[in-house]
C-alpha cells in the first residue's frame, strides 16, 4: 500500500518576491501555487503504519478452502456476519478399512477393519439419519414455534437457524462420490469445527460396522463467499484484493440485511 502512487500533494497560494518589470532593482509581490510541505513524503511519512485485519471461521492445519477475512472497517462486518450465523459447506472425504488416534489418515493407526460390505446404499442410510437427528436439533434451538406463521416465512426465507450458541449441527448432508474403500461427502453445518467433522466420518464408519478416517476437509462456501470470490496465494496483492472486497460488497450487505434487518 505504501508502495502505491500517492495523492498529489496539496497546493496553496503564496505571495512571493520577484523582480519588477521595470528592473532597477525594484522589487515586488506576485501570487505564486506552491505544495504545502506538510504533504511532502519525508514530512509525512509512510500513509499506513498499521493495517487492522481480523479472521472469520478459522481453518485448522489439516483443511483448506475459503478463509474470510476482514481488513479495516471489514472487520465490524466479519462480527455481524458471525451474528447471523450462516451456514458453512465442505467437502469431506473418507477411507473406509482403519481407524485412528485423531479419525484423520495421518493419525497414529488403531485399528485395521473389513468394509466389503459396506454398499452406497447403507452410507446413504446412514446419512439420511444423520441429517434427520440434526434437523430436530436445529428447530429445537432455534427457539421457534413451527406453529406459527412466523416459523413459516423464515422457513420460506431460508433463515431457520440457532441464533446463539449451539453445539454443531449438520444441516444436509450427500454422498459425492463412492468407490470403496473411498468416499466423498457435501455437508452443510452450523457451528462446526474440522475435527467435529472428522468424527463424524469416524462415527459413520462405526455405524457400518466397520472403522473410517477422514482423508480431506475442504470448506467450500462460508456464507455468502464462495471458492468463485476466494483469491489463490498467486493473486494476494492490492489489486485483487481490492477487485474481490468490491465484487463481494453487494452480496454482504444484502445478507446482512435480509438476516439482521
């Protein structure tokens, strides 16, 4: 930032000596637009000292995908968006046959289990109980009478959720992608962590009656930001920043509207 063009400095009108016409060593006073010193680059000193840049969800070392961050006045936005607690997508992918210390396939190993009986069909049993046992949790806590005519225009609206603290709740879950012993998973949750999620693959393969790590843990949207408005580590420089804060300003105060009013 420091680096970039600055603004011109500022001029001001200055009455000066000069020599008069009619020489003779007669001197006079003539209006004269100098720059204001205060301005100068060596008086100023660097435009920015500090850069204030704050963290949304946060991605442990063993997942990727879109990490949202707030710079400046972003930062207040990242608060609200935490406020209207969106939901999140990831990717999760899965190894069927062991288990181990951290339920990821970098863990110490545990276990070592069969899974040729393990069929897409089962899985997606599975699943489907799953996302039913969190549904019931997300009404229960989002503290709504789904009785009400209420309930059904945010029902309508997409904004049926916990509005406070929860614990993690699985709100769709699908199978990708199924080739044993691998497999992969979309899931959308509210109030998760990485290794919630690891459990959770964990946990699945014990209820096939056999064993599963988590291979992959991939965060593919956060709210309103995709993998589309996420920038690579090739493009972290002022201009691409600057184009994705514009290109996703809209897409913030929309939410922030639609959810906090």
């Amino acid at each position: 930032l420091n680096a970039a063009p600055g603004r011109a400095s500022r001029q001001r009108v200055r009455f000066l000596p000069a020599p008069a016409p009619g020489g003779g060593g007669a001197v006079e006073l003539g209006g004269a637009r100098v720059p204001v010193l205060a301005d100068h680059p060596l008086v100023r000193g660097p435009r920015f000292r500090k850069l204030k840049i704050g963290a949304g969800h946060r991605l442990d070392v063993k997942a990727s995908g879109v990490f949202v961050l707030g710079i400046g006045r972003g930062n207040k936005l990242l608060t609200d968006l935490y406020n209207c607690h969106l939901t999140r997508v990831y990717t999760v992918g899965g190894l069927f046959g062991k288990a181990t210390d951290d339920f990821s396939d970098t863990g110490n190993l545990v276990e070592k289990t069969t899974f040729d009986h393990i069929t897409r069909e089962k899985l997606e049993r599975i699943l489907a109980v799953i996302q039913g046992t969190n549904q019931k949790a997300l009404l229960m806590y989002s503290n709504i009478d789904m009785k009400t005519q209420e309930a059904y225009e945010l029902a309508v609206k997409g904004l049926i959720r916990p509005m406070g603290k929860s614990p993690p709740i699985i709100t769709a879950v699908r199978c990708l992608q199924f080739a044993l012993p691998e497999f992969q998973l979309e899931i959308h949750c509210l109030h998760e962590t990485q290794q919630y999620l690891r459990k959770v693959v964990h946990e699945i393969g014990l209820e096939l009656k056999s064993s599963a790590v988590c291979t992959q843990v991939r965060r593919t949207r956060d709210g309103v930001f995709t993998v589309d408005d996420a920038l690579p580590r090739t493009q972290w420089n002022l201009q691409s920043i600057q184009e994705a804060i514009q290109n996703c300003q809209l897409k913030v105060e929309t939410e922030l509207e639609k959810t906090l009013g």
